[in-house]
C-alpha cells in the first residue's frame, strides 16, 4: 500500500497560518512518467535544480562514453540507469526540493491513493487539533516497586541468573 508524507508551505507575509488546501501530499514509489520523460517530468514539477543536475550529468556520461570510445550501446544502457534513477527516486527529489524551499514536513499517511490519503490525514489532523485545544492533565502512575533490583530479576528473555546453560 502507497505511503503520502505531507508537506506544509511557508505562510506568507500576510499569513500567520498557512492554509491546509495548499498541503502537499508525495507519494513514495516509482514514477512512471518520471522514468519516460525525466526532463519534461521535472520541469513540470518545477523541480529547477534537480533538472539542472539532471542536464549536466547526463551530458557528462555521454561526453565520458564518448571520449572513452565505448559502444553506442553502453551509453544506451547509461541513459536506461539515469531514466530509471529518476523514476525510483522522483519523490525523494520532490520532498528534498520541497525542503530546500522551507516546507515543513507534517508526516505520512498510508492509504491506497491520494483522495484516501487527504482523508486520512486531515481526519487525523484535526482530532489533534480538538486534543491541543483540550489537553488533560498528565495523570503520573505510582511506580509499581520501589528499591534497587534484587540479584534474581531479570528483564527480557534472558535465561534466569545463575540457572545452568
């Protein structure tokens, strides 16, 4: 099942609060069209950076092919590796691009798609929400025993102290 971390924008200068329909939710997992079409894909998403590095690494693999006197398959291959690099790891350029920009991540969510996602969180969101508002007070539970542990106590699935192997 899909996994959504949540994204909140900087507010603006005229905002204390930012609005929770500007939220961003990015979905983990491959991206098909970000494997197809890598560079209209990050220019789409406004991602400037990563298209920029993309671009530049791109030309630097062919040039190194190139001069190298390989086969023209091998920078075949070589484009295959980057096109299926960005596909795998499209989101996490997202949220990195994301965190460049100030956005704060809010947290994950899983659900089969995005609408589900959206639900869920805001749901959750906003029981949160009413419990700030009405935080009870810590309740402190008595210790159970008091006093330094005796020699036979032992803790977790450890064999008893003294107890042949």
């Amino acid at each position: 099942m899909p996994t959504f971390t949540v994204h909140e924008p900087p507010p603006r200068k005229t905002e204390s609060v930012t609005a929770p329909e500007s939220f961003v939710f990015v979905r983990d997992g491959f991206y098909f069209w970000a494997f197809v079409l890598a560079p209209l894909w990050l220019l789409v998403r406004r991602l400037w950076l990563a298209f920029l590095i993309y671009v530049v690494a791109a030309i630097a693999i062919a040039v190194a092919i190139k001069f190298a006197g390989l086969p023209s398959w091998v920078q075949s291959a070589a484009a295959l590796i980057i096109a299926l690099i960005v596909g795998f790891e499209a989101s996490t350029i997202r949220r990195w691009t994301l965190g460049r920009r100030k956005w704060k991540t809010l947290g994950f969510v899983v659900a089969e798609d995005a609408e589900i996602a959206e639900r869920r969180f805001y749901a959750a969101w906003s029981e949160g929400a009413r419990a700030d508002a009405v935080a009870p007070e810590p309740i402190y539970a008595t210790p159970v025993r008091r006093g330094a542990p005796n020699a036979s106590d032992v803790i977790g699935l450890f064999p008893e102290p003294g107890a042949p192997r």
